[in-house]
C-alpha cells in the first residue's frame, strides 16, 4: 500500500519559540507576515493558523477581516447554507456560538491525554473579530460573527464595524498584545493568524457516521484517495473566487506545503475521475489541522471526513483540530478543549511520524453490512 512522503523540512520561522498560552482568546493572536512554507508550518507547530481577507482596502488602514460564512465556514459540507445548489464549500471553523455540554471522560477522548472538555465558553465564540460586542465584564477583544457581506450591523447595540476592528487591532499591535509578524512593513492586518481558545478537536476514529450516513457508505459505490488532486479539493473550497478567505495567495501557500509533503487531501470520486468532495489540511505529526471541504453530492463532504479520519488513526494519528465548533460539527465528534490541552498534545506529538494510505479505496469498506 503506498502511503505519504515524510514532509520535507522548511527552516527556521517567525514562530520559532513562540508560545500562545496566554495570548488572546477571541481575537488574532498575530498579524502580518508571509504565506511561506516556513512561517505556515512554524504557525502550525506552536497551535497558530491563517485566515486572510482577499479584500484589503488601502494598503493597512482598513483591510478586509475573516468573513463569517455562516454554515458554509464549518464541516458541515451538506448543511443547507452556502454557495447555493451547486458545490457547497466549508471551511472546518466556526458560525456561532457553540457550547459542548459533554463531560471530559467522554469516548473518543481515550488515549489523548491532558486533554478535557470545555463546558462552556463566556462570550461569542465564532469569527474571533468583529462584529459582536465584548462578554460583560471582559477586557479581551470582541469576537462574533458578522453578515456574509463583510461589515457588522450597524443597528445592533455595542457592535463595532470593520474600520472600529482594524483600529482596535492596530491598537492592540501597537501595546504588544498581539504581534506583528512583520513590523517593518505597513498593514498586514488581511492576514490574521488565530489560536482560539476553547479550540475544537476530534479525536483519532471518533468522528461520527449517522445511520443513514453509514447507509449511503454501503450503497454509493463511491471511492476515496489521498493527494490526488490537491489543488482541484482547494479550488472546490474555494468556490470560484466566492470564499472570503480562501484567498489566491492562500491556494498558492498550501500548494506549495502539499510538494514539501505537509498539506494534504481527501478526494471523494464517483467513477474514474469525477470528483464530487473532499477536504483538505495540514499535517503536523500526530495531529491534522482540517482546513476547507466541498461536496457537489449530498453527504461526500462527511465522507470525506469519516474516511479521512479512519485513514488518520490507522496511520497513528491522534487529533483532528477543527479550529472551531458548530452544531453540525458537534455532531459528528467534535468537542471543545482549553486550548493549553490542545497545545501540550500538539507539543507532544507534533514530530511523529504519521504516513497517510494514498491508495484509492471503497467507501463501503467504512460500513460493512452487519449480516
């Protein structure tokens, strides 16, 4: 069975000794900085990840933050909302606030230790921007999900705009809360590096699989594959251009992390060669940071998921960071977890060595038939 090339290393980053214990919970942890391999990787390492704007305004002052995609920006792939009837892309985030009221011995959790569950998160929990006013009582920046259009309602009570958040942003860059990762240079506030705290995860092989779900598994005559066409699953997320922060400069970066061999892909086919979903992300050890999905049939977004996951444990994997939670993801295994949880696993498994099985297999095998 042909499995993934160890990743090739990529040198020294912006992030070497970084540590985002205590930096901000709702809102960037840095700003600015580049999209090479070595800064992407080195933010991955220490719990850090992009998510830029395609629409920066006038060089710093005012550039475009995270949009909120609403259910389009989680794993949801067959959720209702997002880019019309035809292709339906997700990014593995957040819509709102989601709370896990599940306790910390629950299954799944075996066999990661140090890692608990988070009963709830005080304040919104969503674009960790603009857009929603701070929690009572709380000094950190404001975080909250904003219209698909891009700037926050204006009529709702205490809700910053989008000029009102880079202004806060900037001030909080200038008394060193958050870190400008290329302070010589003007702006850089369109590429906002996040590490949110409570941080959403799967375990290895707890994604899961509903009933009917496993029923479409048996039937559909569907194959899977690992890095067969990465750049085509991106391009799929993507939605021709529609996706906010799945940015040109973006596509570029992860590509060029899929050759050193540390971005990968789950393509879901019907037939031969006619791609219908599929997900991709950043390996770094033991954990999979799951970026972006698409489906163009019902249900091959999940599959991508189930299938990806069932190839992650058999390789040795041990999380799935999904960066944020919703309903939907919720559903499907995931759970909150304080983020120094999340970082003391990452730290802990971040050089491992977890090679994928590449090979194209049946979706059926993921649900065999009981009798």
């Amino acid at each position: 069975m042909a499995l993934t090339a160890p990743p090739h290393p990529v040198g020294p980053s912006v992030w070497d000794g970084v540590s985002l214990l205590r930096s901000p919970r709702r809102a960037p942890v840095a700003v600015g900085g580049t999209l090479d391999p070595a800064t992407l990787i080195g933010a991955y390492r220490v719990g850090a990840f992009p998510w830029p704007s395609d629409d920066p305004t006038d060089g710093g002052s005012t550039d475009g933050g995270p949009v909120d995609e609403g259910a389009s920006h989680d794993s949801a792939g067959d959720t209702a909302a997002g880019p019309g009837s035809g292709t339906t892309a997700s990014t593995i985030s957040a819509d709102g606030p989601t709370r896990s009221h599940e306790p910390a011995h629950m299954d799944g959790l075996t066999g990661v230790d140090g890692v608990t569950s988070v009963d709830g998160v005080d304040g919104v929990v969503s674009v960790y921007g603009y857009g929603a006013p701070n929690p009572q009582g709380s000094t950190e920046p404001s975080g909250g999900a904003v219209p698909s259009g891009g700037a926050a309602d204006q009529g709702a009570t205490g809700v910053m705009d989008l000029v009102d958040y880079y202004r806060m942003l900037r001030a909080a860059v200038a008394a060193r809360r958050i870190r400008h990762l290329s302070p010589n240079s003007a702006g850089g506030y369109d590429l906002p590096w996040w590490s949110p705290d409570p941080r959403a995860v799967i375990p290895a092989g707890a994604v899961r699989v509903s009933r009917s779900l496993r029923k479409r598994m048996r039937s559909c005559g569907w194959t899977t594959s690992i890095d067969e066409a990465f750049v085509d699953v991106v391009r799929g997320c993507q939605r021709g251009g529609e996706s906010g922060w799945i940015t040109d400069e973006l596509v570029d970066g992860y590509a060029e992390l899929h050759a050193l061999g540390w971005a990968h892909s789950i393509e879901v086919w019907d037939g031969d060669d006619q791609l219908i979903g599929g997900m991709y992300g950043v390996g770094v050890g033991g954990v999979f940071a799951g970026e972006s999905m698409f489906h163009v049939r019902t249900d091959a977004s999940k599959i991508a998921l189930a299938d990806f996951d069932a190839r992650f444990r058999a390789a040795g994997g041990v999380l799935l960071d999904v960066q944020l939670t919703t309903e939907h993801l919720i559903s499907l295994g995931a759970r909150d977890v304080p983020r120094r949880d999340y970082l003391t696993v990452l730290t802990r498994v971040r050089d491992a060595d977890v090679r994928l099985a590449r090979d194209r297999l049946p979706v059926s095998r993921l649900a065999p038939s009981s009798g």
